[in-house]
C-alpha cells in the first residue's frame, strides 16, 4: 500500500536509502522538482503545521527554494544545495537543521501528509512514487525531536544506504 506511515521508535537507528534518481529523472528533473516542491510548501502553508514557517511571505520563499534545491540534489540531480551545509555531510546537515524546531511525531505524520497530498498530482509510475516515499517515511523519523511524554531526544546521524 502506497503512502503508509510507521511510528517513529524514540533512540531507534533509523536506516534510509536515498531515492532512486529514476523518481527525479521522471518527475521531470529539475524543472519538474521545483513545481513539485513549490506546490507541497503552497500546501504546508495551509496546514496545521504552518505555524512552524516564516510567515513572512519573502522568507518563507526562501525557505521553498532552499528546500527545492536540497531535494533536486538529494534526488540524484546536480549539487545545487552543497554549499549550503557548511561543509557538513548533506543528511547530518538535515538532520541537525531541524533541532532548532521542536517536531513532534503529529507534526511529521502533517508533513508526510501535506506531501502526500502534492505526489498524489504527479502523474508518474507509483513505484517511484513509492520509493520516493519510502525515504521520506524514514528520514522524516529523524525530524521528530520531541514526544507526548514531554521529552525530547535528538536522533543520532545514522544512515544505512545500502539498505535495500
Ligand atoms: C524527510 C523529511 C524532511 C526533509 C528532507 C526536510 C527538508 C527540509 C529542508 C531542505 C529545509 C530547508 C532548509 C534550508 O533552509 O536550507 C527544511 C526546513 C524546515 N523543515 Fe524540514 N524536512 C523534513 C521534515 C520535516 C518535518 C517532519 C517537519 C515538521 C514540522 C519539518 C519542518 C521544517 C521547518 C520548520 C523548516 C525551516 C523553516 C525555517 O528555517 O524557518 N521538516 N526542511
């Protein structure tokens, strides 16, 4: 089943494999990602999770190509968000960006959401679409930072992108 959402398991490695550069290749590169990606933070900014973003109209665009660019890179397309990460690996990076933000599993499972609801108007092969997903799903456990519980924990870099 398409979209599926497991629970993120606090202090739990977290293994992902970056996407299949067949996702971008069919997306339609780098054009294609950055209507993709503008569309998913046009739907963020409607969502419950909003409040976490500039809300600033020229920020949060910044914001939406930052982030643009991070996925045309991650995705297997040109390096167009390298010198962003201060020399640090592109992941780790991602990782330790959102710990200024406190993301509770609620806020990840709007985000996967939000997601959802833009890949949903791509018309490409599903599989792709999967395996796009399946990154997304695990990398996003890495996010979460904060728990019902009142406790807060901040993941570990780890990455296993040999998993298959
Ligand atoms: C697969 C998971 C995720 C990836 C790959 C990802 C990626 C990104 C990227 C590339 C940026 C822009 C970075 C920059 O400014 O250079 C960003 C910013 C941000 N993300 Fe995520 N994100 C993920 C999950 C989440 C989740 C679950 C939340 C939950 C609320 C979240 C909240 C934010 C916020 C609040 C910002 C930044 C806003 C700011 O700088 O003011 N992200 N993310």
């Amino acid at each position: 089943m398409s979209y599926e959402i497991s629970k993120v398991d606090k202090g739990k490695e977290v293994h992902f494999r970056q996407p299949d550069p067949a996702f971008y290749e069919a997306v339609g590169g780098e054009e294609g990602m950055r209507e993709l990606m503008y569309d998913f933070y046009d739907i963020i900014y409607e969502s419950d999770i909003a409040n976490f973003f500039p809300q600033d109209e020229e920020e949060f665009n910044e914001i939406k190509e930052k982030n643009t660019k991070f996925f045309i890179q991650i995705c297997g397309g040109p390096k167009v968000y390298e010198n962003e990460t201060g020399g640090m690996e592109l992941n780790e990076y991602m990782v330790r960006l959102h710990d200024d933000f406190s993301i509770y599993e609620k806020s990840r499972y709007e985000w996967l959401g939000c997601m959802e609801e833009a890949l949903r108007k791509v018309d490409i092969d599903q599989k792709l679409k999967d395996d796009f997903w399946a990154y997304l799903e695990s990398f996003s456990k890495l996010t979460v930072n904060t728990f019902a519980d009142g406790s807060t924990y901040y993941a570990a870099y780890t990455q296993a992108a040999e998993d298959k």
